[in-house]
C-alpha cells in the first residue's frame, strides 16, 4: 500500500459521530485547528460549519481535491486552508494553532512518528489540546488467526498499544486515552447503521471504559502543551 494513495478512511457515521463527541470535548472557544493527515474533510468539514478556521493539510493531492469538492458541498470551502505537506516537516510557524488533530493513523504510518508527534507539538499553541488516533495494536491481535502475522503485530510501529501511544506523546500533559471504532471494527455496518442511536451510544460507553476500549480498533490520545 502507498501512503500517498491510501487516502480513503473507511469511516463510518458512527465513527466520525464518536470522533466528533471526543474532539468537541476539548475544543477552544475559537481560533484556528490543525486538522494534519485530514484527507477528505470527514472531520475538518464538520468543525469549519462550527466556525472554526481550519487548515487541512495532507501528503495527498487526491485527498485534498476530494475535501475541496467535499466543502464546497457543505458550504465551508472558504473556512477551509487547504496544504499539500508532510507532518514530519511542517511549514507553519512554532504556536500556531489553538488545536492539533492527526486522526486515524497519520502519525503511526507516516515515515518517522517520533518526528511527527515533534512537528505537531511544536505547531500547537501553549495550554492548548492535540488529539490523535492511531490503530489499536490489542485490538488488531483479536482479529488475526496467523503465527507469522500475530508476531508481527506485537512488533510493528504501524499499530500502537497504549503504552506506546504514552510514550511517544510524553511530552505533553497526557488527559486520557480512549477508544474508538467500537462498531466499525467488530459489528457489520449494515447491523449498526439500523440502530443508529443505539450503536452511537453504545460506541461511547464502550469507548470511554479504560477497560472496555481496547475492544476498539483505534486508540485516541488527548494531551495538553504545557
Ligand atoms: C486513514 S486517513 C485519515 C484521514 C483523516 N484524518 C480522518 O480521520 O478522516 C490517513 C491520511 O493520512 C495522510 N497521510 C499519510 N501520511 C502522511 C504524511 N506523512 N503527512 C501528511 N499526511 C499523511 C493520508 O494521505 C490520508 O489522507
């Protein structure tokens, strides 16, 4: 798989939803956000019609022709700043932002994640809130029948346990690791777009359990910059 190709969250209603009730929690009261790896504008569109300003920066050009025609739709295209760039080199200056996002896997797959997390944090302004999600390595062993691949996935970089998430965002003042993907990872979409209400809130008591969200196929870190 080529990263710069691989532009198409399979996200559901449901899991942008859950998203949304995460980030919402923290957001500032206005400012500018930092949606790095945004792809398609599933979370940068709903924050512009809350009248964010919004920079969507992403490494494929696909992608942000895609969230540009996707916003237009929506009516926020001009509340949008759209930029082609690597997270592991961004061009915008120290204290930027008033929130950074990197959601779904951005950072663990992109080249060096250390330099990511780096890259992002600088950006971030003081006092102020990233959030990112990357793919849930507990989670992912469940699924897996093979020798070869189950020893792979306790190796790789490429999915994250949540010590490891921990660790690489050490620097910042950590205020909790929760799951998402609840549902998109273990129930088939058509069962749970049925029963909407009840599978959102389902996702979010199995979500917000320290226990429970590891059964979840992402894992999301929220921390401040102090
Ligand atoms: C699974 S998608 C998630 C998109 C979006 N964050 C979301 O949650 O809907 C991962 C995105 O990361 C982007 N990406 C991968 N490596 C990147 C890098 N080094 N710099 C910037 N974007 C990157 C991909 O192009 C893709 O759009």
């Amino acid at each position: 798989m080529k990263i710069k190709d691989w532009i198409f969250p399979e996200a559901s209603e449901i899991d942008t939803l859950r998203d949304l009730k995460i980030i919402k929690e923290y957001l500032p009261k206005t400012g500018t956000i930092l949606d790095a790896g945004g792809g398609i504008g599933r979370i940068s569109i709903e924050l512009a019609k809350l009248n964010y300003k919004i920079v969507l920066l992403d490494i494929s050009k696909k992608a942000l022709e895609i969230a540009k025609a996707e916003s237009k739709k929506a009516k926020v295209y001009k509340k949008i700043e759209f930029v082609e760039g690597d997270v592991c080199d961004l061009s915008f200056k120290d204290n930027s932002f008033d929130m950074v996002l990197a959601l779904r896997d951005v950072i663990n797959y992109s080249v060096d994640a250390e330099k990511a997390v780096k890259e992002l944090i600088r950006v971030l302004k003081n006092d102020c809130y990233l959030i990112a999600s990357v793919a849930n390595k507990t989670f992912w062993l469940t699924k897996e029948v093979e020798s070869e691949k189950i020893k792979n996935i306790i190796s790789t970089k490429k999915m994250l346990k949540e010590s490891e998430l921990k660790n690489l965002f050490k620097s910042l003042k950590i205020e909790k690791v929760v799951g998402s993907g609840f549902c998109s990872g273990n129930i088939q979409k058509e069962n749970y777009l049925k029963n909407k209400e009840n599978f959102i809130e389902i996702e979010n008591i199995i979500g917000d359990d320290d226990e429970f969200k590891f059964a979840c196929e992402y894992l999301v870190i929220i921390g401040k910059k102090v």
